[in-house]
C-alpha cells in the first residue's frame, strides 16, 4: 500500500513503531548525498548561532541589551548557579516587589536553571547570549528532520530542497533575529523544545514526543497551552492514520497541558508570591478572567471587535503569516499558533503588537513546520510548489534584512550612539560590591560585580547613580524628569564625579543627608504594574 496524504502531512497508513519506512520507489540515498546533507546541516546550524550571537554581542557592544531585560535574567540565573531561588534585584525594586521575591512567582521559568553551571565557566550576561544563540542553532537539524519527514513520500532530491530550504529559512529566521536583538528571554528554550515536540510526532516517537512536552511547559506557563493544541492535531492525525499510539499521546497532551498551565497559573505562581491579576492585560474583555468569560459568552463578537482595534494588530498578523507566503494557513498545526497569538490580539499592552520583540520566535517553529506540512500536501498533488516556495523565501529573507541582517553589516550598528558612549566608561568608575542605582542602558555591566538596580522616579539610597539625561531612558516619560532625579539626588548629599555629553555619575558623599521620597521596597510592598508609554504599539517595526 502506498503513503497516504493527513493533514498536508505525508505519512504511512499503518501504525508506526517509532521507525517511518521509507517510501516505495524512493530509494536510498548514497553516501555521497548522506554526507553532503550533513555537512550542509553543519553549515546551516554554524551559520545561525554566527548570526544569532553576533546581533546579540552586536548589542551589547553598542549597549542595546538593557536591565529589561537581559540584567534580569542574568541575575537570575547567577542566582541558579549559588543554588538559590532566582531573584533579581532590577525587577523586584523597580516593580515594588517584596526583597526576597522569586522570579518563579513572576513566570514559570524552571528550564533556566539548566543554564546555572556555564555561569560557573564564565559569569557573565554574554553567557546567556551565546546560550541562546546555541540553543536557536541546535533547532536548524530538528527543523531540516521535519521536513524529511513531510517529504518522506516524494523523491529524494524534493526531500533534500526541502530540507534545505527549512533550514535556511528558519536559520535566518526574522522572530530569531529579533529575539536575539533583544538580549535572551526564555524562548530560547521554548524554540528548540517545540520543535523537537513537533518532530517526534512526525516521527512516530511518541514516548519521546510526551517527554519534549512535558519540558516544554518548563519553559513558561503558556506553553501548556500550546502542548493542549498539539495533543489534539496529533490525536486527530493518528486516529485518521490508524495509529493507536500517536491518538493516546494526544489525547494524553490535549488534557495535560492546559492542566498544567492552569495549575501553574492559579496556584504556582500564587503559592511564588505571584500577586493575583499582575499580568491581567484584557480590560477590554472584562476586569478578571471570569468577568471576561462571562462577557465572551454573551457577546462573542467582542472577541474579534477588540482583535482587530487598534489596527496594528491586523498588521502584526498580517506580518507573521505574510512572510511565509501565508503557507502555514494550509496546515492544522496552526492551531498550536492560536493561544499566543490570542494572548496578544487580546491584550491590552501595547507591548504585544510589534513584531520587534521577542514574541514570534515562540511561533517561529510553529509556523515554519506549518508552511513546511502545507508545501509537503501541494507537492503530493503536483501543484506548482517551487512558486510557492521561493516566495516564502523571498519574503522571510527580506524581512529577516530588514531585522537583523542589515544591521550586522552596518558598522554603525556596532558602536553606542554618542549618548550612550560614556555610559560604559563611567560605569567603570564604579567600585566592585557597590549599591548602584544605574541607566537601564547599562545595567547588565554592572550585574556580575555590583548590586545593581535600574534608575527610576523613586530614589532608592544607592552608593552611585549613573543616568544619562541628553536621551529618554526607561522607565521615564521624558528627559525633564531624568534631569530632575539628578538634581534631587545633587541637593541631598550626592556629588558629581563624572559628566560627559549628558552622562552623569553621581556618589553619595553624605549618607546623613535624607533624599526626599527615597523608598526601598520592603516584606509587605505591593507590586505595581508598568506604565507604557503612548509611542509603544503605534507602529509594527519601531523599536
């Protein structure tokens, strides 16, 4: 019996063992194409931990990469590495959280920790970028994998473009590019683990696929979510295949993870220190979840209403599947897409709708195995798939210039803009085991030897400040207010002992002196949410 075509995926009729059969009439390959795919594999996977580490070193050195986020992460992995609890002291000050706080009650991050022993090679915020540029590159052989396996019942040399062609989409992928811009989030692990999630399914293992998942929703608490989506693909696939197994498995993952995503939400991150509501970015739906069911449930409608306004969330969605010739729209694994994307068509903050931000690269495996199952279908039926394939290519490339390749060939891009350049001189000047209160620009420098907060409207009685005030810097609305903290912390027992092109580094020499509304967030301080400012969210590729 020949393959039969499920779901745009091309896979044998009869349940699997774990071992997919090769198809009739395709032959073996040689071991001249054996090692010329490998080394082409090798290629592509050096090339996107090359692109990836460089726009994240690229970003450091021009002081991109910024105490939002990238000094919290770092302090919370140094914390994993002295065996403790992730704490970071950049978020919970500045967000009012109480001293001992875990970044475990913020987000359900436990995958980090594995980062914790390269800390003890080298302490450093540039560990994490490099992490991250590995752990995208390790996805480039998962991915050339998946498209193996849905061209596993056309020729041989359809297999190979396929697998070439995926891998170089997805190693110069724009979502990865972005991310690595952005310093390191946690979807450096959330990418490679769901593409291996995806990959084994195809392959049949689906033991192993049970266990990717399960790492999956380590990686943060949505992620769950995206295991559910998966369960019932794979359960619907394998029960129209006939497979036994994959149908359980998917069952199995459709019931658990939105389990453990609501458990982690409702009661881990609670039980964390997590304040109730923290993140609740739906006003528009309701005041809490069961306001916003509610509503839902009595006017659908609003759901696409508050979808579609403002309008750059069209264009955001619009974006994500353009760039891929729209090819993942012929695929049900898009449905694994829909609860990230609902997260931020939904959301209220402004922050969720650019495509600038980490954000896509949790769909970026989605996706590509979407559009690479959609390609598989067209060319089962011998329609024009290399049409639609360079378009895909087209596309992604372009966009993957215009975030983050083009910049790695701009010499520009390399250094600091002149407001920023004494930032890193000045903070040199800074003592190691000091209290500092820095620029969110330049925080990260100071997290492996100092106790590092970053400077906001509330004076927080640090040895040092270092701000700038020529530039807006976050958190602030504006430069007046910069120079203002400036000349609060002057009156009030602070001198000047570093000035350059509006960079100022300041040392309390009067620790007697009371600095007007300095507050130190204590045991029993409520947490406040950011204010964003009007600029955010206006346009899809501001950064």
């Amino acid at each position: 019996m020949g393959s039969v075509v499920t779901h745009g995926v091309i896979s044998p009729p009869a349940e699997g063992t774990g071992r997919v059969p090769g198809p009739r009439g395709s032959g073996r390959q040689s071991d001249g194409d054996k090692t010329g795919g490998r080394n082409r594999g090798i290629a592509l996977t050096v090339l996107c931990f090359l692109v990836c580490a460089g726009l994240g070193l690229q970003s450091w050195t021009a002081l991109r990469a910024t105490g939002f986020d990238l000094g919290i992460f770092d302090q919370a992995v140094r914390a994993y590495a002295r065996f403790e609890l992730p704490r970071s002291p950049i978020k919970n000050v500045h967000h009012e959280f109480p001293p001992g706080f875990s970044l475990l009650g913020d987000h359900f991050t436990p995958a980090l920790a594995l980062l914790a022993p390269l800390y003890w090679l080298w302490d450093d915020p540039r560990t994490l970028v490099l992490a991250q540029a590995a752990l995208f590159a390790a996805g480039v052989p998962v991915v050339r994998r998946i498209a193996r396996h849905t061209f596993r019942g056309a020729a041989p040399d359809a297999a190979r473009r396929a697998a070439d062609l995926g891998g170089l989409v997805y190693a110069l992928g724009w979502p990865l590019l972005n991310s690595s811009y952005n310093g390191f989030h946690e979807v450096a692990f959330a990418v490679p683990l769901t593409l291996l999630v995806l990959e084994r399914g195809l392959a049949h293992r689906y033991g192993a696929t049970a266990l990717w998942a399960a790492l999956l929703c380590t990686a943060k608490e949505d992620m769950g979510l995206v295991v559910g989506a998966y369960g019932l693909v794979l359960a619907v696939r394998s029960h129209r295949a006939g497979h036994r197994a994959g149908r359980a498995t998917g069952a199995a993952l459709a019931l658990a993870g939105p389990l453990v995503s609501a458990v982690v939400i409702a009661w881990f991150l609670p039980a964390m220190g997590g304040p109730e509501g923290y993140y609740w970015s739906y006003g528009r739906l309701g005041a809490d979840p069961g306001d916003a069911l509610a509503r839902v449930l009595t006017a659908p409608w609003v759901l696409l209403q508050v979808s579609v306004t403002p309008f750059v969330k069209v264009g955001m969605l619009a974006w994500i599947l353009g760039t891929l010739a729209l090819l993942p729209l012929g695929s049900p694994t898009l449905l694994l897409a829909v609860p990230l994307l609902a997260e931020r068509v939904l959301s209220d903050n402004p922050n969720h709708w650019p495509v600038i931000n980490h954000y896509d690269a949790f769909l970026w495996p989605i996706l590509l195995t979407a559009a690479l199952e959609t390609l598989a279908g067209l060319h089962a039926r011998r329609a024009r798939v290399r049409r639609w394939a360079i378009t895909a290519l087209a596309l992604s490339s372009a966009a993957a210039v215009v975030l983050g390749l083009g910049l790695l060939v701009r010499p520009g891009s390399w250094r600091p803009s002149p407001d920023k350049r004494p930032l890193a001189t000045a903070a040199e000047l800074i003592p190691d085991g000091a209290t500092v209160e820095a620029d969110n620009t330049v925080a990260p420098r100071l997290t492996a030897r100092t106790d590092v907060v970053i400077v906001d409207r509330t004076p927080r009685g640090a040895d040092w400040v270092l701000l700038r005030v020529n530039g807006r810097t976050f958190p602030f609305a504006s430069t007046d207010e910069q120079r203002e903290r400036l000349a609060l912390l002057l009156a009030h027992g602070y001198t000047e002992v570093f000035q350059q092109d509006g960079t100022v580094l300041l040392h309390r020499t009067d620790p007697a002196a009371d600095v007007p509304g300095t507050h130190r967030p204590g045991p029993g301080s409520t947490p406040v949410r950011e204010a964003v400012p009007d600029d955010v969210g206006a346009n899809l590729l501001l950064r």
